[in-house]
C-alpha cells in the first residue's frame, strides 16, 4: 500500500496559571506578586506513533489570555501540513512564520508575536526530537555543521557573524564533542539557584535558603534587588555573611532602572562583592548597557531574558555592552533564533548564562546550554544556568540537579511537556483549582 504522509491536525493552545503570588515565589521589583503562568501549545498529528509535540510562553500572569490567543493565530501555518516537510527544514518554517508579511506588521520580530512564533517552533522541535528519540540537546548537538547554519536566518546579522564564519566555528568544535557529551553526561551542567533571592522572602528566610543553597552544591546564587537601596545593601550583607566569600552572588535589577541609577546603585552594593548585575536598565537600551558596563567594572553587566531579538543580542555584543549574555527559551523565536544568539555569542567571546526563572523554563533553556557547550562554544568555562525550585513536579522531564549541577535529560523530547492532570488543574479560569480560589 502507498505510504500516506502524517499531517498536523491541531495546534491546541491552553491558558495555564500558577498562583505563585500567594507565597511571593518568583517577586522582584517589576513583577511584586507575579502568578507564573504558561500559554501552552501542543502541535497534534494524525502519526500512528502518537507523538506530540508540546511548549510554551511564559508570562507572569494577567495577558497570558493575549499570548495564547497569539499562538492560535499561527494555526493556519501549521494544521494540515506535512509532518516530514516541516519537521524535515524547520529553518525554513521558522522564517515563514518569522516573515510573514501580516505578523510581521504586529512587530516585527518582537513581543507577543514573535514568543507565539517560539513555542510553535519550540513544539516542532519537542516534536522531531521525541520522533528521533533523542533529547533535544544531544539531537542538536549531533547534527552537522551545515545543517545547524541552515537553521538561521542571518538576516541583518552579516555585518557581526556571516554564514561562513558561523560555520568555521562549529568545524573547529567538531573534534571534541564526543568527549564533551560523555563529560556533560557524567558531571552535568553548572547551575546557579535564584531561589533564595526572591524580593518578597523575609530577611531570616532569604539567609536559610542561602545556606541551604551552599549546602546543596551550589557556588553562585542570585538576589533580586532595584526596590528601596537601604533594603539592597542590608540584603547583601545578610547574603554574603551566609554565603561566605567564595561563593558569587549576582544581583538582577529586572529593568527597574536609569543608567545613572543603576551606576550609583551598584557603586553602593559593591562592598559586598556582587558579580554580576543583570537587567540593570531597559532591555533596549544597548548604548546604555555599554555606558553601565564601564561605570560598574569589575561587576559584570548581564542581560537577555527581556530582549526582543537576534538584532538587540547582535548589538550588545558588537558594542562590548555586556559580559554575559541571557537567552531564555520562551522570548525569541524559539530554538532557531536562541542558535543564532549562541553562534554570535561564542564568535565574540561572550559567555552565556541563559534565564530560567519561571514555568517549565529550566526544562527547556537547558538543552540550549547543553548543545552549546557539546557543539557551538565547547566550554562551560564561567557559565551557569539559572534554576529556581518551583513547579518541576507540573512536567513530565522534570529537571535533575546534583551538587549544583543540571543533570543531562535523556527523555526524547525538549522538556516542555506538562502532566495533562497539571494543565486541567490550572487552566485558567475554569480550572479546579482556579475555581476554588474564586469560591474563596
């Protein structure tokens, strides 16, 4: 019989809130009472093997409705096409949907639009890697040189990374990557917790998490700042005298302020060694972060979970305007664009410590560091990715840390795939649990 090609047959999105804000978990000075929440879609087909594939945006609460109305707005791009055509060049999906002409004009490639982008590609990515039985990051990982390049659109980009010296660059990491995978596999992946930092955490509660984060393994720890400076500076006092002297702590500022602020702010908390300072201003605002930058030296500038795209990441690094750059999983244009980020990254020499604050993000971003450190920059040399220690148990991968250390997913997918009971539960506003907070 003639073989007949899989279609997809649904693209189902699902508005899926936490209520976080109830214990402060997740509080910093833009977002004080944040309810992590998850536009979530799952790409369905009509493939006997049952594969699907499943991703998100992260939002903090109110607007997640508007994102997941975005990403429904994508199903025309992607209910009743062939499987094997769009999972076989998902760089050319990805730059149809990027640029197309409409969509476009609600960006472009920026905000709401470009993250539904993301977790439709996302979901094409959890679903060809669980098809190949891979983990997404070693799927990556073991493609070839042309067919990673293959997957940016270097648009705009030519003028920081062209098509060949991104190329030249993944060839020189070839020779290593077998030893690097079996090195990842039996280590694991340097992480650094946030969770003791949370804004909102009482000063008593801040130093018990820290400790128990120096016990745990961990050597860096990060603390949430930008509200009211008395408060900073006493706070990393507490911190540092838990933490003691080896152990970094970076600050995150979350955008709250003017370059100027921000220079007298950290001149303040510099007694208390931070190393770094993230999102100390506007994520725009690339000439700004460079101006910064110099002000604060030898506190590093970090930056990322907030920019919009490979262009703004393209300009902080040919400026020289930060020391780490942040991708996040659930803000760009899903995996083709956080590769592009990571080429330029390693072709300037810049380290990256991706965002993980939030739902599901920890599962996902940590496949990208992980290809990263196999096949693009081949080191992990100063770079960590965040973890915080909420809602893990929602995913069917949940991550595995160690002594302070990401253990490398071996389930076929990439990390994104919630319990279906989880998604029920937390649908918002008909969920059940959602229903009793109302009741109350």
């Amino acid at each position: 019989m003639p073989h007949t090609p899989t279609r997809f047959t649904a693209l189902e999105v699902h508005d899926v809130r936490f209520p976080t804000s109830e214990h402060l978990d997740g509080s910093d000075a833009m977002n004080p009472e944040p309810d992590y929440s998850a536009a979530y879609a799952v790409l369905r087909t009509d493939d006997p093997d049952g594969h699907e594939g499943h991703a998100l945006a992260f939002t903090t609460g109110r607007g997640n409705d508007v994102q997941a109305a975005a990403i429904r707005a994508l199903e025309p791009w992607v209910v009743g096409r062939r499987v094997e055509e769009v999972l076989g060049d998902l760089g050319a999906f990805s730059k149809e949907m990027v640029h197309e002409p409409q969509l476009r004009w609600l960006g472009p490639e920026k905000g709401v639009v470009q993250m539904a982008v993301g977790a439709v590609l996302n979901a094409a990515w959890d679903l060809r890697a669980k098809r190949a039985g891979q983990p997404l990051w070693r799927h990556l990982a073991h493609l070839d040189p042309e067919e990673v390049v293959d997957l940016v659109d270097f648009r705009w980009l030519t003028d920081a990374m062209t098509r060949a010296e991104a190329l030249a660059l993944l060839r020189r990491a070839q020779p290593g990557r077998a030893e690097r995978e079996a090195q990842l596999l039996e280590l694991g992946y340097p992480a650094y917790t946030t969770t003791p930092g949370w804004l909102g955490y009482s000063d008593d509660k801040l130093e018990r998490l820290a400790r128990e984060a120096v016990a745990d393994g961990f050597t860096q720890i990060k603390l949430k700042v930008g509200a009211d400076l008395t408060d900073d500076v006493r706070r990393m006092k507490v911190a540092r005298a838990a933490v003691g002297e080896d152990v970094r702590i970076a600050v995150d500022a979350n955008q709250r302020w003017d370059v100027g602020q921000a220079v007298a702010w950290m001149h303040a908390l510099a007694p208390y060694d931070p190393y770094w300072i993230e999102e100390p201003t506007s994520p725009d605002d690339v000439l700004g972060h460079a101006s910064i930058r110099r002000a604060v030296h030898p506190t590093k500038v970090a930056t990322g979970e907030h920019v919009a795209n490979r262009v703004v990441f393209k300009q902080l690094l040919q400026l020289g305007a930060v020391d780490v750059v942040q991708i996040d999983a659930a803000r760009v244009a899903g995996v083709n664009e956080n590769v592009a980020i990571l080429l330029m990254a390693a072709h300037h020499g810049v380290p990256v410590c991706p965002h993980a604050g939030g739902v599901g993000l920890c599962e996902m971003v940590q496949h990208l560091s992980m290809f990263d450190f196999v096949a693009v920059s081949g080191s992990w040399q100063d770079r960590v990715v965040e973890h915080v220690d909420h809602l893990h148990e929602h995913f069917v991968a949940p991550v595995r840390l160690e002594g302070g250390r990401y253990r490398a997913p071996l389930t076929p997918g990439g990390g994104g795939q919630m319990h279906a009971a989880s998604i029920a539960d937390f649908r918002f506003p008909d969920g059940p649990q959602w229903r009793a907070r109302a009741a109350r």
